[in-house]
C-alpha cells in the first residue's frame, strides 16, 4: 500500500499520520469487500506501507485517477476540517493493497517523506 | 481510535504514518470480526483518529494492557525493521474503535502529537 500525501499543506507529525490512518483505513475495508485474496495475501506478506508526497492537489488527483484506471483499490481522503485545515481539504491518496508493479508504475518517482 | 505513538523513538513524519497505518489496519480488521456493529457506528460517524504520544516502552506497554482489560479493541504494533529502526521495536499501539469514555479514561492525559 502507498500513501500519496501533499507537501503544499505543510501538515504536522499527527494530522500526516492520522490522515494516512484514514486512508488505510478505508483502503483496507474496500480491498475486504472487492479483493480479499488480494488482501490475504497483502496481510501475510507484511502489510508493507509507503509513504510518500506529491506537491499539489491536481497532482494527487491526477495519481487517484491513474489508481482507479488501473483497477486498483484507492481511496481520497477528504478532511472533516476539526483542525489545521479547512474541511472538505483532500489530504492523502491511499493506493492498495494490490499487485506492487502496478502501483509502482504510478508512484515510483515520487518522494517519500522523511 | 486512539493511535498512541512513542515519543523517546523520534520517528520521521513518514515513519510515524506508516506505524500509526499499521495500527489502523489491524484494529480495522481486528473490530470487523470482533465489534462490526462498533465498527459501522464508528465509521458512520466520521472514523475519528487522534495520535497522541507517551514517553517510552514500558508506558506504552501499560497502556496496551489497560486497553485489554477494558476489553476494547486494541493492537500493538512491532516493526518489521525494514528502516529506521531494529526489527522487532514496539512503536504504536491502536486502541479502538470502541466507545470513547472508555477509551478517553485510559487515554486522555496523554499530549496529543503535534
């Protein structure tokens, strides 16, 4: 699974790792739904997760659009606005649990953040 | 939920998500056999997270016990030590969904990770 994150909205330690929560979150209980062998076998393997940034909304979501495309289970996270942010923000992309190569193709060039 | 990070780790942002995901993942999944019904009116009302910290193991440890005992849903989470740090370091424990009182009492004197 890789969580694709916005670098512009400069967001704190606990807001990132809360968001990327939510991502996961819903990413996991749509793999459970439309992929669970898919899910399985991520399970099994370590349940590995990356996280990673791209600079602006219309780049994170031209990454979910590609997700989607390629049949991959995605999700958009759009923040219920209670703090650091206006509501309705979009925070993170969650892209998996699914085939590594084809996600790849999609988010290998990007950052991961530090 | 409650994601309870360890503070004395000092955890890159990108670290810090990926564990708090881990978490998620397994309370998640953990709450769908154990608690569905908890888990819709948890995700019907939003799905609220919030990362808090405590100062090292042994804390961390007690709180995962506490959690137990209060029979809530809960999960401890181990690195795989892929980075960062030795395999096998406990870095967040997930306490929930569940109802928030009781999580609140064994949680809410904890700072709130910035």
């Amino acid at each position: 699974m890789v969580l694709v994150t916005r670098s512009d909205l400069n967001l704190s330690k606990g807001k990132l790792a809360a968001q990327c929560s939510h991502a996961t979150a819903e990413c996991i209980l749509k793999a459970k739904r439309t992929a669970p062998k898919t899910l399985e076998r991520y399970l099994a393997k370590g349940a590995r997760k990356i996280v990673c940034s791209t600079s602006n909304l219309d780049s994170l979501k031209r990454i979910f659009g590609e997700a989607n495309e390629s049949g991959l289970v995605s999700y958009m996270v759009k923040d219920a606005g209670h703090t650091e942010i206006p509501a309705g923000t979009v925070t993170v992309v969650g892209i998996g649990p699914g085939p590594r190569s084809t996600i790849d193709t999609i988010t290998s060039s990007l950052p991961l953040v530090k």
